[in-house]
C-alpha cells in the first residue's frame, strides 16, 4: 500500500502533522520524504543545529524519521535545501525573494553537496564539503540535478516501489509528487482545515494530464491536479496544539475521520 500526503498550501499545509499521525496509525510503515528545504533566516534555529553538526536536514524529515525509526532524516530525504532570502530580486533558478545556496543529494555512498557558486555562502556551509559540485546558472544546476538528485530519487523510489510494508511519502511545498515514479493507491491533500482524498491512479492520470517540468526551476503543482479531479471524500480537520502535534497518537486520533477516509480508497 503506497499513499501519498500532498499540501494544498504551498507553506504550512500541515502535511508533516498529517503524515506522523498516519505512521500511528499504520502497521510498521516506512515513511519518506523525497524532497525538503528549509530557510535560513526563516527556519534558522533548525538549520543552524543541522549544519553544526556538518549535516543538513529539516525538522519535517526529522519528525518523520524519529515516528517510524528510521535511521536517520537523510536516510528517508533524498534531497534537501537550504534557501536564503534575497527580498525584491530573483534567484538563480527562477526563485522569487529567494534563492538556493545548497543541496544535500543521498546518494549510494554518502552525500554529495552542491552548492551555489553565484553567492557568497556562510562558513557553516562551505564547511559541508571538501568537494562540492559548484553551479552558476540553470543549465549547470540541471546538469547536476541530472548527475546526482534523478538518481537519489529513483533509489528512493525505488525503496517506495518494491517495500513488503506499508508506505507514505510526503511531498513538499504544493507539490504534486516529489518522485514521479509509483502509482499511488490513494492521495491525501491536505490544508488548513480540511483533508481531501484522491484515487490514486486517477491522480495520476490527471497529473500527466496537467504536464509536468523536470528541469531546476518549475514542478506540476497540486492545483494543476485538483483543478480537473473529483475527490473521493472530504475531511475536516480542527488544529491542534503544539503539545498534540509532538505526539502522533494523539494526531491520529484527532485525525481518524481522515484517515478512515484515505484508508478506504485504497
């Protein structure tokens, strides 16, 4: 059984919430997340105790890891970011008030960085690699993104598509899908306050549909889906306290209605 939790809402949909308690809820599921990103003017506490420690990570990849016993965030994240604000100017791969200063790739032996060599990047970062792979413009970042993060995401998909137990994966941002490669038996979108529940296979039918990007700078968004698909059913979902969100069975009770309904389409 494979689902996929997907964020109506470009930030704080609330899909690492929705998926820990789903990993409650289940039977011994691995639970990934293929692509994060965190900032590090906005997520800066969380970024910083990453990189002090040589590594770069999120807290999304780390609740997920630490409610499943995975070994780690980088051995459930196959690629992550790290942004820096840049407010009224572009980025270099087309980011609006942003742009990217590095990458973690897993790859089959370690990590591999990449870095942007356009900016001038804090120690802490430079730090990260003795051999980074340094790009300067969209084509170099592609040719990276070729090199190493298709390759980390087809290995995870790869785990997604062969697992003998149940599996989540949790997409970033209003992504549609972070992988593009399993059929998914059912897809949760999830948002303030509501959770929407989608066939999968019908997902994704309308996601090739709606067209997809693969390069650095554009990905099919969740709208593009939704905007020509039915949902299965719908789900409120009432917020939750800090203390809650910290435990994920008390997120899979608040959320049973939800996940009764996504288990259902399977």
């Amino acid at each position: 059984m494979r689902l996929l939790v997907a964020g109506g809402d470009r930030v704080d949909a609330g899909k690492t919430t929705f998926a820990v308690g789903l990993a409650a809820r289940l039977d011994d599921p691995l639970a990934v997340k293929p692509r994060a990103g965190n900032d590090l003017w906005f997520d800066h506490d969380d970024a910083v105790r990453a990189l002090s420690a040589g590594r770069l990570y999120g807290k999304d990849a780390a609740r997920l890891a630490a409610a499943t016993d995975a070994d780690g965030p980088e051995a459930i994240n196959a690629v992550h970011r790290l942004w820096r604000p840049t407010p009224g100017r572009t980025g270099m791969l087309g980011e609006t008030d942003r742009t990217f200063l590095a990458d973690r790739v897993a790859t089959g032996d370690g990590d591999r960085v990449v870095v942007n060599d356009r900016v001038d990047l804090p120690g802490a970062v430079r730090d990260l690699a003795d051999d980074p792979v340094r790009v300067d413009d969209v084509a170099a970042f592609n040719d990276a993104m070729a090199d190493w993060h298709l390759d980390a995401l087809s290995r995870l998909g790869e785990r997604v598509r062969t697992a003998d137990r149940p599996v989540i994966v949790e997409s970033y941002a209003d992504v549609a899908d972070p992988l593009r490669a399993p059929t998914y038996d059912a897809v949760a979108v999830v948002e303030p306050g509501r959770c929407r529940v989608y066939d999968g296979r019908r997902w994704e039918i309308a996601r090739e549909a709606a067209g997809d990007r693969a390069d650095g700078r554009l990905e099919q968004r969740v709208a593009g889906v939704t905007d020509g698909l039915e949902p299965l059913s719908t789900h409120d979902l009432r917020p939750l306290s800090s203390e809650a969100r910290t435990n994920p069975a008390a997120v899979a009770d608040a959320n049973h209605d939800a996940y009764d309904g996504l288990l259902a389409a399977v």
